[in-house]
C-alpha cells in the first residue's frame, strides 16, 4: 500500500512538471530591463548567458527600472518560442541607472 501512495504521489507530481509552467528551481539573471514591444511587458537584454530573457510574469514592480541595470530573480518557464529564456520573476535589485 504504501509503494502504491509512492507512485501515486510520484504520478501527480510528473504531471504537474510535464503541464505546468515552471521548469526550473530559481535562479538569478543581470542585465538591462527594457519595455518588450512584442507585449509590452519586460524582458532583460545584455545578458551574459543567453541574448534575451522574456519576463512572462513579475511579483516585483519592475516598471521604474526600464533602462537600468538590474538583477532579476525567479524561476525559467515555457515560453511562446523554446529558442528564447523565459521567467517568472520573483525579485528584482536595482544595480545601476544606466545599461550599455
């Protein structure tokens, strides 16, 4: 009985990462926040390790911070293109006034 809670609970939680859209653990991204025009909403360029990162959700209010440096945190989700890194942010520090 017990083994069968096991891959019971193991099943569900499969099921929620194969469907849900978190895919990672948080991590922590630097680079400049501009407006994304294709949305509207954010994404961080000049990022040292991919080109673009797609903000699709945000807790913090990143909108003040358009066109500073800053350091955004959360976790990658499923974005519209694979291609492009995706995030759901769930803090962001201000590093600098201006980006390159």
């Amino acid at each position: 009985m017990r083994s069968q809670k096991f891959f019971a609970v193991a099943a569900v939680m499969s099921g929620i990462g194969l469907s849900g859209s978190v895919l990672a653990q948080e991590h922590t991204m630097i680079g400049c926040l501009v407006q994304n025009p294709l949305t509207h909403g954010f994404m961080l360029t000049h990022v040292e390790s991919v080109s673009n990162v797609i903000i699709t959700e945000s807790t913090a209010n990143l909108a003040p911070h358009v066109g500073h440096k800053v350091e955004i945190t959360g976790s990658s989700v499923a974005g519209k293109d694979p291609k492009v890194h995706s995030m759901q942010v769930s803090a962001m520090k201000h590093l600098g006034g201006t980006c390159p």
